[in-house]
C-alpha cells in the first residue's frame, strides 16, 4: 500500500506535542492559522514579461499550526484583489494555478500565471491580450489535511506583461496500483505507460484552454482486493485520489488508503476534474484481446521497420506503449498527407488513426496523426480507442 501519511504525522506530532506540554499544563491548541506571510518577490517593483520568463521564484512562512506539519502550497491568482468563491450564479473571482508544492519555496511556471490571466480576463484572441503592464494579485493556499481548513496568506501586487499562449493540452489523471500497468507503483515520469497509465479523453467533451481540466475515462478489468489510486502529476503524490474507510473516495488526502473494487469485472473510471469528483461503475465489455501492436507511418516507411508496442502489463490488458523519434514534422498537404497510424499486424486487420496530435481520440481507420519532430513516450488504448504522445 502506497500511503502519503501526512495525517499519521499531523497525529504523531500532536500527540507528541502534547505530552510534552501536559506537565506544563498548556495542552496545544488545534486552532488553524487564519493567515500566514507570503513575502514580498524583489521583482514586485518591476514588470515581469511573462514570455521571457520560466518561472516566478515565491517565498512564505510556514503557517503556524502549532506543531511541525507537512504543508502542500497552491498559488491563487485575482486580477482585482477580491478573493470570493464561485456560487450557483456568479463565478469565482480568482483562478488557482494547478501546480503544488511541498516546501515555503515556490516556483509557479510563468505560462501557468500567463494562462490563468487570460482566462480571467476572458480574452479568447491574441489582438485582445494589451500591450502594457498590467497589475495581478496572488496570494498563497496552504493545506495540511482534509481534517483542517486551508490557510490563505496575504495577498502580493505584481506587475506583469501578459502576451497569448496556445490552449493547453487536455491534463489528464493516471491510473497507478498493484493492479495498473507493471504493478510496481512506480511513479516518475519514465513510468508513463509502463507503471502510470493515463485516464482517455472522453468524447463530446470540452477540456479547458487553460488549465486542461475535463472528463476523463479508464474501462479496465480489475481484480478484487488489489488496490490502486490516481495521480494527477507523474513523480509527485500529493496530487491524488485514494478511498476512506467508508469506501467514498477521497481527494489529496496522503493518509486515504488504496482503491479496491469488490468483485472481479470491468469497470469504468470517470474522473471530472473540473467538479472533483470521481466515479467507478461496472462496465459491460468483452472486448477482443490483441497480441502485438505496432507504430508505423511515413517515418519508417509505412511498415519497412515498424515500432513494436509493448503491452503495460495486467489482466487484459489494452494499453500499449513505446518510445519514438520522429526527425521531421508529418507534412499534411497535398493528395498524400504524411503521418503515422496504429496497427495489431503486417495485414492491417485491425488499424486505427486520428486527426490530433499529440492526443486524440482514435477511429477505424481513421486519418493519418499529423506528427511533430521530436522525441516522445506514445500510449496507446485500443479499448478507449485514445492515443498520447509524451514529449521527452
């Protein structure tokens, strides 16, 4: 069992604490903190252009719970300094950036802040976004467990020069477990396909241009009693989803157990990141097991030297993955447009392609995947028919 025990060490250390202060008489005072200090950037007095940089170095006082806790920060960011939550009629008047961090050292990525701007100013074109400086404010979440409230900090003015990003990519979820993938629960970045297996897009489904949230799927056979959880990014647990004692699913909680279903079968997982809240039903499918697939396009020449998939691993299995090199972008026009496709053998008996890259949901046939140069971990589902391709 994979447990992040932050709540175990909340405990361990209020126990202690406690004891101490008992011969005392001052037992500790488990009141949560209503601020902490997130200090000033030196680059406050200045205007940061967002396309010139990587990332914005945050730094912040430990909040003070009292006792020695892990902490896990999350940037908020307001355009007006107003911080008031969403209702059933009116929207939320800040963004939180999706990244989280472990340590008072923050670095949010630059793109992310840039992003989250666009989307509160409701700017959907590049000839919206001004040409001038403008001011934004942040302000940092702490959260120790889904047993206290979070903890805000003050708010910080910065000045910044916006510019247009691309949309982002749909930011899915990954499946990891005794019985996901090779059953090792690694989780880093090369585990992609091999240990950590992503949730499918959804069809019909709108992902957010900004931070990529959506509804994302999984239908897999699992056996009973082996536990698994979700990660939503590869190498960093405290982003995840595990299960309560009372078998309701709990989210960015390191002391939740593993997820079990209680019978053999096939079920689907169904993940909203955008409500928070995940779903795993019984599903009907007998699908036909495959015993190769391949990668094969204009890059190798349509079958003179194909890549060979290999199968992530687990009761049947239809998740496949390998790595691959394109040296030149697909070129999609003329009457023969270049790309690449999946295959099961040399015959084409079962092939699938797609319109998107670097994801997309596949179709039989389907077109040919418009390829970009460079090095990537490609997964493929041939169950949810949906394809990643993970830069490297």
């Amino acid at each position: 069992m994979r447990n992040i025990v932050n709540i175990m060490m909340l405990l361990a250390s209020v126990t202690f604490f406690w004891a101490c202060e008992t011969d005392n008489d001052h037992p500790i005072a488990l009141t949560p903190p209503d601020t902490f200090v997130l200090n000033v950037p030196p680059y406050a007095s200045i205007v940061t252009d967002l396309q010139k940089s990587t990332t914005l170095a945050l730094t912040c006082s430990q909040p003070e719970y009292g006792f020695t806790a892990a902490t896990t920060y999350s940037v908020q960011v307001s355009l007006n300094n107003t911080w008031n939550a969403a209702t059933d009629t009116t929207s939320a008047t800040y963004e939180e950036l999706a990244a989280l961090f472990t340590t008072a050292q923050l670095n949010p990525n630059a793109i992310d802040l840039d992003k989250t701007i666009i989307k509160l100013s409701g700017w959907t074109a590049a000839e919206e976004v001004p040409d001038k400086p403008m001011d934004v404010y942040i302000r940092l979440k702490a959260v120790v467990s889904t047993l206290m409230p979070a903890a805000y900090s003050n708010s910080v003015k910065i000045t910044v020069l916006p510019f247009y990003t691309a949309d982002a990519l749909p930011a899915t979820y990954y499946l990891i477990g005794a019985c996901i993938g090779d059953g090792t629960w690694t989780n880093t970045q090369a585990a992609i396909g091999v240990s950590l297996i992503p949730l499918s897009l959804m069809e019909n489904q709108e992902y957010d241009k900004v931070n990529g949230t959506g509804v994302f799927v999984y239908t897999g056979y699992f056996p009973a009693g082996q536990g698994f959880k979700l990660v939503g990014v590869p190498g960093f647990w405290p982003e995840q989803w595990g299960q309560n004692a009372d078998g309701t699913f709990a989210h960015n909680d390191g002391g939740s157990s593993d997820i079990t279903v209680a019978a053999d079968g096939w079920y689907t997982v169904t993940l909203n990141t955008v409500t928070n809240e995940l779903n795993i039903a019984a599903a009907s499918a007998n699908p036909s097991d495959f015993s190769a697939m391949q990668l094969v396009g204009t890059f190798e020449g349509w079958g003179a030297n194909p890549i060979q998939m290999t199968n992530a691993g687990g009761t049947h299995s239809h998740v496949w993955y390998a790595d691959v090199t394109f040296d030149a972008d697909a070129k999609t026009s003329g009457d023969s447009p270049e790309g690449c496709k999946f295959r099961t053998d040399d015959a084409w008996t079962n092939n699938w392609g797609g319109d998107n890259f670097p994801y997309s949901l596949a179709s039989t046939p389907g077109n040919n995947i418009p390829y970009k140069a460079g090095t990537y971990r490609v997964v493929f589902n041939d169950l949810d028919q949906c394809y990643f391709f993970f830069a490297k």
